[in-house]
C-alpha cells in the first residue's frame, strides 16, 4: 500500500501546532458522544501497561491480525464519559520512506537523480497486518487516542497512526496522551490532561528520514558501484555504505587513529620530593610540574641540593565533598561500559531505558519508589536511611528531552537473574545513590619551600561516607598526612630529578566515541549504538583485544579520499547543522519545506562535485589496497534515467524502452512490480531507440483523423513490424506485431471487418459486445461460422493494428483472449493455422505467462 508523502490536513480539533495543551472542556467536546476509543501505543508491551494500570487489571485481551500486537479492552471515565477504551499497538514505525520504483534498483538511474527522485510512504510488508488491524478497529470507533513515546520519533509514529486511521474514518476525533513513564499516576495525569499531536515535531522527523534517505542512497550507490569496478578482487562483494551519522562516527575513529599515529613523544624533566614518616610516605608535587629543558630543570635541582632543608609555608584545611551521580541516562550508562538490556523481564521492573533525561520530574512520586527497595536485603537499610533524613533529595542534571524519565526503577525486583539482575541492581543503586547526600571530608594542603621552589602535598580524611555506601562504583579514600605546622623546617627523605616522556593518546572505546557523538549532536541516545554498529558491519573499523576501536583499510580510504576533495565529511559539522535546523522545526522557527529544499541542495551540490573528483578516492583507496584498475566513464557507472516513451493505459506511469538480457526489446512501466503492464517487442526488432523522426513512407495523410498520431516501425525496413505510440494494449499480454501499411494507404485505420481475415482465412464479421461489463458496446472481430466451427479468432476492433489492416494474430492472454477450443485446450485445432503441417510455425509462449515473444527466464514477472 503506497501513500503519498503529503499528509492529510487534520480537522479543526487539532489546532495550530503552538497550540499544545487543551482545556479539560475543549476535550469533552472533542469527545462527545464518543463510545469507544481506539488508543494506539508505540508497543504492544506499553499497550498492555496502559490497559492493566487504566483498567485495574480488569481488561480483556483478544487476538489482533498480528500476532505480536494484541488488542485489550476495558471500560474508562475518561472527559467525563464512560467510553470503552481499545487498546493495541505498533511495533515502532508504521510506515517507511522509498522511492518510486522506477528508482529503486541500483542500475535504474544515476545516483544523482536520487535527490530530486520522487518519495512515497508506504507500508513494509510485515507491518502490514498492524494496518489492516488499525483500520478495521477505527471504523468501529468514534475517536483516537495516541499513546506513542513523547519524543521526535514518537510523535512521528502517531501521525503514521493518524494518517492510516482517518484514510477510514476522515471525520475520527485526534488526541494524544502525554506520558513520561507507565506508571499508575503518570497514565491517569495523561488521560486527565490530553493535548494535540504536535505537527512540527513529526515534521522535523520526516525531513531527517527523506534527507538519510536521498543522501545515503545517492552516496551509497556512488560509491559502491565505483569501488566495487575499481578493486573487484577486495571490494567485489562489498556494501559501501554511507550515512550522514555514520560517516561522522568513522570520522571519530579515524581522527583519533591519525592524531596516535602522528604523535610525537617529547622528554620531560620535574623534581620530586618525598618525606618518610612513621605512618607512610608523603609525596611532595613541583608546583611547576615539569620542564622541557633539561638545562633549565638541571639548575633549578641543583640550587635546590644545595640546601634541601624544606620549610613549611603553608598549612590549608577545609571541607572537600564528592558529589553524588545524577540521575541515571543512557551516555551515563555508556560512559560506564553498561548496556542496558530490552529485555521483557527487565523493562517490567526499569523505566523506558532509551533516554537523554538526568532531570526528574516534580510530579514523580521518589519517596514511594524508594519505599519500594526497603524490602532488599542488600540495600534496604541505606534506603530506610534516605527516608528517615528527610526523603529523596535527587541531584538533578540539566538535560530533557521532555519524553522519557531519568532511567530508574519502578518495581520491586527480587527473581531476576544473570546479566538482568546486574543490570537492576546498578540501576537501583545508582537511584538510590542519586537520592542520598554527597560524600563528605576534609582535605589538608600542605605547601613546602625548598631553594624558593614550591611543592605541594594532599591528604583526606572522610568524615562521612553517605551515597558510597551503597554505590561501590565510585572510590574515594582517606590519604593521612603528619601534623605538619607552618614555619615548621624538616628535611626531606629524598630531593630528586626525574625524567618522563609524554604519551599518545588511546584508540576510542565505545563510551568515548558514544560522549563525542552526543557533544556534536551525533544521533540521538537510542540511535548511537546503531551508528556504531554500522561501521563495524561495513568493516570501516574493528575493535582491538581490549575493545577500543581500530578504523580498517576502508574506512581510512574512505576518510582520507573525501577529505583529499576539500570536503570535511567524516567531521560533525554538517550533521550537526541539520540537527540544529531540526530543534527549529520543532520550535515553529524555521519551516519543513524550506529546511529539506537547503539541505538537500547542499549535499546536491557535494555529490556533483565528488563525483567529479572521484580519482582521488580511487588513489586514497589504492594506498591500502594496491592500483586499482581503470573504469569505463561515469555514464556507463551510473546510467542516466531512461527516456519515457508512453504512458501506461493500466496505471498511467510512464513506460520506458528497456533491453532483454539476452537480445530483444521491450516497453516496461515504471511502476513495475504494482503494474505489470508490458508491450514486448518481436525478436527480429534487433535495435530500438527512441527518436522524433517520421516515416518516409507511412507518413499519416495529412488530411487523415491519424494526422500527428505518433508510431513505431522497424527502423531497417527489414520487416513489418507497426506499433502506435498511443495504443493500449491489453494488460498482461504483448501484442503481436501488425504488418506495414502499404503505400498509399495513407494512414487513416478507416479497414472494416471485410478486410480482416480469421484463422480460417475467411472475412471476419464485426461484432458488439452486449453483456454487462467494463466492455460493454465495445466492438470486436471474430470468426463468420458458427460458434461450433469458428476457429477462435478474435480481435478488438480498436486494438492496435496498422492502419487498413487486421488478420494479424489473437492476443494470446489479454482481454482479447481467443474463445472457443483454442483457448481451453493446448491441443492445435485440424484446419488452424497452428495445427502441424501448417505453413505458420507456432509461436513459442512463456509458461509462466503464457505470452509468446519470450521465455520464462525473460518473463516480465519473474524480474
């Protein structure tokens, strides 16, 4: 099912998009006279969260057309109405972005019409039994009720949703339920509070999705088709993909590979001093740190050996606090190395896992939550703890993404097991940590003189632990310090010059390139991990024994060949800048149209120009792959959009002149497979192409109704074939070429039914259809016998013939199919002219079609 990419203008019950919250009157109006309401979730898992917390448990469940997405029913209150609320699902987005079918294969087009190709919404086939599921429950249903994830994508999905839904039922009442977590106070406040869908955030969606599309498919292509021909024996079978934020990610590897291997170590030189006392050694740092110059360090050591007696010049103590983790996100989670796991048994205990959340909501209830942890032997007693000091007091962050909660739990988990149970218990302890009081204690500075050289010492002493009880991912430990008294002189237990050498920096681990993306706004908290997943599929980059990221031969190619054109894009900035036009959409700043139309003129303009240096890819690659080998010119790389010939009389796309694999030719419409409509060609038509000349010798009369008609003849003379340009020839059948009109005929087709001869070599009569029907006063020729001798000749009066001209052969397999024995049996009739010992050969016929002109390896609809 295709949609068009435009949506459907919603009713004045969706007001202007800036127009957010609606009064709880303007919902009861909207609802009136509602008695049930179709509530669609983002999964069936929240569908089904939804409906036991609204129904107390009291739903019931039936089988949708999916098998994965349930439908849960129960009765509600909702706007002062008693509805019955039908609860079901998607799985994520409903519908996806493509190009027409006349674009999709690789060797339909240059890759550079892909950005000016057209786009249609459709929905993918697996998903296609959650639509018809929607559509059957919304006719049944007065208003809709959206309850997808409050985020981008999220409210994306609700207008898919909306879209489907009122194609049904165009007059369907919208709403849309805001919730940050499923939760008995946060689904009730959602249904107490409905707003309108936001029509500037989905459209800030579907500008990301047609520009990823039109970008990675253009530059996919260009590179893939050229590479492959360039280095067939390394890249024959390789997918070279590309992606505006996966580019940026192998970008990050790359950078940092390079900044490793160009880094150059230098000596240091710095002075130590320690002083050994009863409890320990004390380690004394220069205040310089260190020199570069031997020279300089080698003097300052020596003044300071002259008299290393050390006088305390200063005595410093106060507070020092480590601060408690803020609330938990997924970077938090990745700076961390920590995965968290979808998996059904932990998301029934964790809230949404996906989010760049670290502030909590006021209206979330965090004494009940930690109520709930009292219970565990493990860390019960530290949550007992935050509750009789006065409650949780979180330390917040300064990041919503005004969709999802911080992550933390929301049930009582004491059964799970193995990499669940690690990951509830980090993300209970992080919760409680958060909510608990920074740790507390007291730092001492101790600064030494020695030679007027400055050294400085630091102790702790930790007065109170609070969060680390229960957090062992964080250390912090008491470093006793002596009593040392200022004025005071001791003399040091060692004075010395020591060397050092600065280090490269390390290769990226995924926390370190998931903290880059996030700063160059890179993705988003759920797409990160999808991004770095890519490039290591592609091989762009591996991991190293200790999991930190390596970039390959291609991935360093590919970077230093785009970066050779003057094009930085393997570097954030361009992303970064459609990120930040996005946030405008969304703001009602900045307006759809005219974001898509820049952004996708400057990646245009980017794709003209590298293809047009595309040797210095080659040469970046040849680097590590060795001289590749010499390719045809770009026409035949990526070959230009066949000219339209026609258009199709099924479906009215255009058709296009297209080769068979192994000689031949044939009309194909360009919305193949939808449309299989086809004209084929003879097998004496040895060359086609599509030009503006007239024939010499057929010319239509210019006084003639064909006067101006456009047609096609074999452009050697060598043979009859006659094809009007115009014509419509029966669906799923090829017409058989007509003769030549001889000169003179002047072109009008005025021939009636006694110039046209059936199989029997006898005039045929012409005949009107009389039966009810789509061809109903429609005229035909067929045999003059009667019907228990005719021969099963039959032809359309108006089917495409040369003008003055029938007796040519039925249309096997199309509207005009013969009638009679002949179309019943394979069996050729005595007296046919198929019959053997006829002076016609049989034509040979597809048997998956059953048209001739072809085999079945050539068929149309095995393509």
């Amino acid at each position: 099912m295709i949609f068009p990419v435009a949506r459907c203008a919603l009713r004045w019950w969706l007001r202007r998009p800036g127009e957010r919250a609606s009064s709880r009157a303007a919902m009861e109006v909207a609802l009136r006279g509602a008695r049930k309401v179709l509530c669609v979730a983002e999964k069936n898992d929240a569908a089904k969260g939804i409906a036991d917390l609204l129904s107390g448990g009291r739903m019931r469940r039936r089988e949708g057309l999916s098998k994965f997405n349930k439908i849960y029913e129960f009765d509600y209150h909702l706007c002062g109405q008693n509805v019955t609320m039908i609860m079901t699902s998607v799985s994520g987005h409903l519908l996806a972005h493509d190009f027409q079918m006349q674009f999709r294969k690789w060797s339909s087009c240059n890759p550079l019409a892909l950005f000016d190709a057209e786009i249609e919404k459709y929905c993918p086939d697996n998903f296609v039994d959650i639509k018809k599921t929607l559509e059957r429950e919304t006719r049944q249903c007065q208003a809709l009720l959206i309850w997808t994830d409050c985020d981008r994508e999220g409210e994306n999905i609700g207008f898919e949703i909306i879209h489907v839904c009122k194609a049904v039922k165009p007059g369907l009442q919208v709403l849309r339920a805001r919730f940050s977590e499923i939760t008995p106070r946060a689904v009730r406040a959602a249904c107490e509070n409905l707003t309108e869908p936001d029509q500037r955030v989905s459209d800030a969606v579907d500008v990301r999705q047609e520009l990823d599309l039109r970008i990675g498919a253009a530059f996919t292509r260009f590179q893939t088709l050229r590479l492959q021909k360039i280095f067939p024996q390394v890249l024959a079978e390789q997918l070279i993909s590309y992606g505006s934020c996966q580019f940026p990610t192998l970008g990050f590897v790359v950078e940092r590979f390079k900044a490793i291997q160009a880094f150059v170590p230098e000596v240091f030189h710095r002075i130590k001093v320690t002083h050994a006392h009863r409890d320990g050694v004390v380690e004394f740092h220069w205040k310089r740190h260190r020199l570069f110059n031997h020279t300089a360090c080698l003097v300052l050591y020596q003044l300071c050996m002259e008299d290393p007696t050390a006088t305390v010049v200063e005595v410093r103590s106060k507070p020092k606090s480590k601060w408690r983790p803020q609330a938990l996100d997924t970077v938090v989670c990745s700076r961390r190395n920590i995965a968290i796991s979808l998996s059904v048994c932990l998301c029934r205990y964790i809230s949404y896992p996906r989010t760049e959340t670290n502030i909590f909501p006021k209206d979330l209830n965090l004494t009940a939550l930690v109520e709930q942890q009292t219970q565990d032997p493990r860390w019960g007693a530290f949550a007992q703890s935050i509750l009789e000091r006065g409650g949780p007091s979180p330390r917040n962050g300064n990041k919503s993404d005004q969709a999802h909660p911080p992550i933390h739990p929301t049930k009582y988990a004491s059964s799970l097991q193995g990499d669940d149970q690690r990951l509830y218990e980090f993300i209970v302890r992080h919760f409680l940590a958060c909510c608990s009081q920074d740790a507390q204690g007291q730092e001492t500075t101790v600064e030494i003189n020695i030679a007027q050289e400055r050294f400085v010492a630091h102790g702790l002493v930790i007065l109170a632990r609070n969060y680390l009880d229960v957090y062992p991912y964080d250390h912090w430990s008491d470093k006793l310090l002596p009593i040392y008294e200022q004025g005071s002189r001791f003399q040091p237990s060692t004075v010395e010059m020591v060397d050092g050498e600065t280090s490269p920096p390390q290769l990226l681990t995924e926390a370190d390139l998931i903290a880059l993306m996030e700063k160059h706004g890179i993705g988003t908290d759920a797409t990160h991990a999808e991004h770095i997943e890519t490039i290591k599929a592609r091989m762009y980059v591996g991991l190293t024994p200790d999991k930190r990221f390596l970039p390959g031969h291609l991935g360093m190619g590919l970077v230093e060949g785009y970066d050779s054109m003057g094009y930085e894009m393997s570097k954030p900035d361009l992303r970064a800048e459609l990120e930040a036009d996005l946030k405008l959409i969304c703001e009602g700043k900045k307006d759809k149209s005219v974001v898509l139309r820049q952004q996708v003129q400057k990646y245009k303009q980017v794709f003209i120009e590298a293809v047009a240096k595309a040797k210095k890819l080659d040469e970046a690659l040849s680097q590590y792959f060795g001289e590749g080998t010499e390719v045809a010119q770009q026409e035949e790389l990526y070959p230009s959009l066949p000219e339209p010939i026609r258009k199709c009389p099924q479906c009215h796309k255009d058709m296009v002149l297209k080769a068979k694999k192994h000689g031949g030719f044939y009309l194909s419409c360009t919305g193949f497979p939808e449309c299989r409509s086809a004209v084929w060609f003879p097998d004496s038509v040895l060359e086609a192409s599509r030009d503006e000349s007239v024939c010499p010798v057929c010319q239509p009369h210019p006084e003639g109704p064909n006067q101006g008609r456009q047609f096609y003849k074999c452009g050697a003379g060598g043979c009859s074939f006659f094809l009007w340009a115009d014509s419509s020839p029966p669906a799923g059948g090829p017409p058989a070429s007509a003769p030549r009109p001889p000169p003179g005929s002047g072109g009008h087709g005025e021939g009636g039914a006694g110039a046209a001869s059936c199989l029997c070599s006898q005039p045929a009569v012409t005949r009107t259809v009389q039966k009810d029907g789509p061809n109903k006063g429609r005229q035909f020729h067929t045999c003059s016998k009667p019907r228990e001798q005719q021969c099963g000749f039959f032809q359309w009066a108006d089917e495409n013939t040369a003008p003055g001209t029938f007796g040519a052969a039925p249309w096997p397999g199309g509207r005009g199919r013969a009638q009679g024995p002949e179309a019943r049996s394979k069996r050729p009739r005595a007296g046919s002219s198929d019959a053997p010992g006829a002076t016609a050969k049989k034509p040979r016929k597809c048997s998956l079609c059953h048209q001739p002109g072809h085999t079945r390896p050539f068929c149309p609809q095995n393509r």
